[in-house]
C-alpha cells in the first residue's frame, strides 16, 4: 500500500505567506452581514477571504483568517461564494 500512497501523493500544499497579491473586488451579502473578498495572487491562484459582521467590532475573518481556493480565476471564486448557503444567509 505504500506504494500506492507515493503514487497518488499529492505535493505539499503551496503557501500564500509572502505572497503579493490584489483585492480584485469585494463582494457582500443581501443583507451586509457577510462578505467575501477576491484576492488575486502573483502566482496567478485566486482565493476568497470570507468574512462575517460581527455587532460593533465590524466584520471579522472566517476561518482564522485563513483564504479558501484556489479558484482559477477571480469569476469562478464569485460564481462559487455567492451560490453558498453562508453567503446568501440561509445555512
């Protein structure tokens, strides 16, 4: 079994930490508790920054701040947040 292991190994998970990257847009839910920015890296990946309103402090990051992707562009990252029962407020 080993060898099927090394056979279907995937590499190490690429890091974003120093990565430059573009807030390409910024989208909001309906009812503006929820949010979700685009960010387009050098390395040509896009990922989405989700964030949640939280009363008085004003949106804080999902997911320790950790961004969701890679998409393979700016357009299937926003085809993908705004189709989500979190974005759209009905999970």
């Amino acid at each position: 079994m080993a060898w099927l292991k090394r056979l279907f190994r995937r590499g190490p998970e690429k890091s974003l930490k120093g990565q430059m990257y573009q807030v390409t847009f910024t989208l909001y839910s309906a009812d503006g508790k929820r949010s979700a920015q685009i960010l387009k890296f050098d390395n040509g990946e896009t990922y989405l920054l989700e964030s949640d309103w939280v009363e008085g402090t004003a949106f804080k990051e999902r997911h320790g701040g950790r961004p969701v992707g890679p998409f393979a562009s700016p357009t299937d990252a926003e085809r993908f947040i705004v189709a989500t029962p979190w974005f759209n407020g009905t999970d």
